[in-house]
C-alpha cells in the first residue's frame, strides 16, 4: 500500500460517494428530451442534483423537487424546494401538494420524469384520512426510535400516505412517466426507494397494522383510523401505472465495485461481503470483527491486506439519550469487538453524509481508537450503553464529516486487515 491505512479507507469511501454523483451516472439513462409538454418532479436527498444532472442534458424545464436543507442545487427551470429530513415539516407538506396539482391535467401526450432517491419517504408529504402534519412526525419519530428495517417502516409509511405507494404515477396518469431511482434499499427493490411512490404495492393496510403491533409503534389516532380504512395505496397491476417505467441507474453494488476497484489497484485482496446488509448495526459489527480476526489469522506474514467490504442499511434500536447512527454504532461497537487488534483498521459512513441523529457521516476505527478514548477519560462501553456513538468519535475526532454529498446509496463499511 503506498497510502496509510486511515487516509486509503476515506479514499475508497469518497470514491463510492463519487460513482453515485447523478453528474456522473444519470446521463445515460436519460432519453431523448421529449416533445410537447414534460413536467420533472421528484423528492429525495439527490433529487436536486437529479434536476441539475437533467438540466444539464436537456435545459431548463418545468418541474418540482423537493430535497433536504442543505442540499439544494442551482438550476434554470426546475423549481428546487428544501425540506426536513427524517422529520418532515411544512415546507415539505406544501410543495407536495404543490407538485400533485402541477400533475392535474396532464394527457396522454405528455411525460413526466420523476426523480427518486432515498429521503423521499420523508420529504413528499401529503398524511391521509384527518392526519395532520403534527401526526406525521410523531409516526416518523416513533418509526425512527422503533428498530424496524427500512422495508418495514417503508410499508407503514405507504398506508399512512396520499402520495406514496404508487400513488404520485397515480396523479400523473394517462401522462407518460419515466421514474430515474438511486437506490438507496438492500436490494435495490423500486417499491422501496422513498416509499415507492412511483411503484405499485401489494402489501396491505393490514399487514402494516401487524408491523405497528410487532415493533410497538406507539400510533396517533388518526393514523389507527387510516389504518383500519380504506387505503389508497395503489396495488400492481393497476392500469393508472401501465404508462410508468422505473428505472434504477445507481445502486450500492456500483459505488461498493468502484472502491474495490480503486483498492484492487493499490494491491489489496478485496472480499465484498454483500450490498445489501441488514440488522442492528452493533451486531453485525460483532461478526465483523470477528470474522476480521479469522481473516487476519490465515494471512501469512507479507501478504497482501484483505479489504471486507459491505453496504445495506444497518439499524439501531434506541435505548439510551446519546447521539447515534448507525454507521458509528457499528464502528464503535466493531472497536470494541477488535479489542485494539493490530493491523485493523475501519470505516462506517453513510454515504449521503449524515448518519442517524447528526449532520456526521460516520467514523473510522484504528488499533488505537479505545486506548485514546480511554486516555481521554471516554468510556467505549458506557457510549455504546447510551446509543452515543457520535459523541464518543467526536472526542476522539475521528468522525468523517462530509457535508452534503448529493446522492445516497445507503452505508459504506470497509475493514482494512494487514498481516498480524
């Protein structure tokens, strides 16, 4: 390796952010611009940079999307609205209801392109039956505190809706929809990407009210009420989505080959564990450490470093007052796990630059990350007790902070082993 441990895995972690830059992979997917009337629209952490990526293309257009604060993009024609995120808010709710009424009206000669990322389920507003915004957040929050996977609380999300689950191609219909994705769900399924509002879905009201009872979601009133009417949720197969496509143009798996590509390069055997992983964040680092250990084991003195890599969206389930996500949950957890093991190293971000309750994008974890921790009167222990991972790396500095990054394809791990 020519470049030191720490500064090699932030380089494979912007290299991942890179490949997922809509600049740098949208271009491909988009067609021709159409003739007569096309209307943009969409939501999501990368929705702005979507619109500057299609304006780059096509020239200013007509259209609407809605991103979180911080992540807005300069562009001609397509109005860029900012939005809460994960915690929706009014700015939110108005500009949803804005973009379903630019959509009245349309025929069966125009085109609507919507852009879609991860972010979307809490940036397009529009709560169903007598929800108000205030019930909204408190269905959020207590989907957030729950420990649910994101597929979960996406369903929950949908029944609870008027927008999501189908229902924003619903709007458009007969108009010609063509969806742009960039997935940011294990498994890159379009159902799921910001609640799959451009995608019919066969999970019913019921099986959400199953969810709410299994991880004890704690629910308004009137969102029981939604949940026990009729949804409006749009089932597959409806004709009002025989006009849309969905097309999904990056995904983990290419930001994950990309870094191996980069790691490759720099002679490191890389072992990709999966794109798609799932759990509690501090138990998938438990087998993660160990299985760097087991790694670690079989390499013979100068041999060449292995690289673990993995993506997905890990969870955490709250349990204490501290500051957390769950790519530093995992990294502190992986720390403790490692036990200060020689020649390990690591990094968790998530790669649209905040992870869980701080604008943070994760951490990195060397052999000495608990010694001087320790050193600086921090317990590693107690921070992982109280869900304060942030807290811990904060004081140790050895949080990855990005800023925004424009786009999302869900976390980024990577254990650099060397030879013990």
């Amino acid at each position: 390796m020519t470049l030191l441990p720490l500064p090699l895995l932030r380089r494979l972690f912007d290299e991942a952010v890179a490949a997922a830059d809509p600049m740098r992979s949208l271009a491909a997917h988009l067609p021709p611009r159409p003739r007569g009337r096309c209307v943009v629209v969409g939501a999501g952490k990368a929705s702005a940079r979507m619109a500057e990526a299609v304006e780059a293309e096509w020239g200013p257009c007509e259209g609407l999307v809605i991103t979180r604060y911080g992540y807005g993009r300069p562009c001609d024609g397509v109005e860029i609205v900012e939005a809460a995120h994960p915690v929706p808010d009014e700015a939110g709710r108005a500009a949803t209801g804005r973009m379903l009424r630019l959509l009245e009206g349309l025929g069966e000669d125009d085109t609507v392109l919507a852009l879609i990322s991860g972010g979307a389920s809490s940036l397009l507003v529009q709560p169903a039956g007598a929800m108000t915004l205030a019930d909204k957040r408190a269905v959020n929050e207590g989907l957030l505190a729950s420990g649910a996977p994101i597929g979960h609380m996406n369903l929950i999300r949908k029944h609870l809706s008027s927008v999501k689950g189908g229902q924003l191609a619903a709007a458009a219909y007969p108009a010609r929809m063509r969806a742009l994705m960039i997935s940011d769900v294990p498994g890159d399924d379009p159902a799921m990407i910001g609640s799959g509002p451009t995608v019919g879905e066969p999970g019913t009201a019921a099986q959400a009210r199953e969810l709410v009872a299994r991880y004890g979601i704690a629910l308004p009133a009137s969102a029981r009420a939604v949940l026990d009417g009729e949804s409006g949720v749009i089932p597959p197969g409806d004709p009002r989505l025989s006009r849309v496509e969905n097309v999904v143009f990056a995904a983990p798996s290419q930001s994950l080959d990309a870094a191996a590509g980069v790691a490759r390069d720099a002679g490191i055997r890389v072992e990709t564990l999966g794109d798609d992983l799932e759990g509690e964040a501090r138990e998938v680092a438990r087998a993660h450490a160990a299985l760097a250990r087991e790694t670690q084991a079989r390499l013979a003195p100068g041999a060449a470093p292995v690289l673990l890599m993995s993506g997905g969206e890990l969870t955490v389930t709250r349990r204490g007052d501290g500051v957390g996500g769950p790519n530093a949950e995992y990294a502190l957890a992986l720390a403790l796990h490692l036990e200060g093991a020689a020649g390990i190293h690591a990094v968790a971000c998530d790669t649209d630059g905040v992870d869980g309750a701080a604008e943070v994008a994760g951490a990195t974890v060397a052999p000495d990350t608990l010694a001087r921790a320790r050193a600086a009167g921090v317990d590693p222990a107690e921070a992982l007790a109280r869900n304060d991972a942030h807290g811990f790396f904060a004081a140790i500095g050895d949080q990855v902070i990005t800023g925004p990054t424009l786009t999302n394809v869900n976390d980024f791990r990577a254990i650099l082993i060397a030879p013990a």
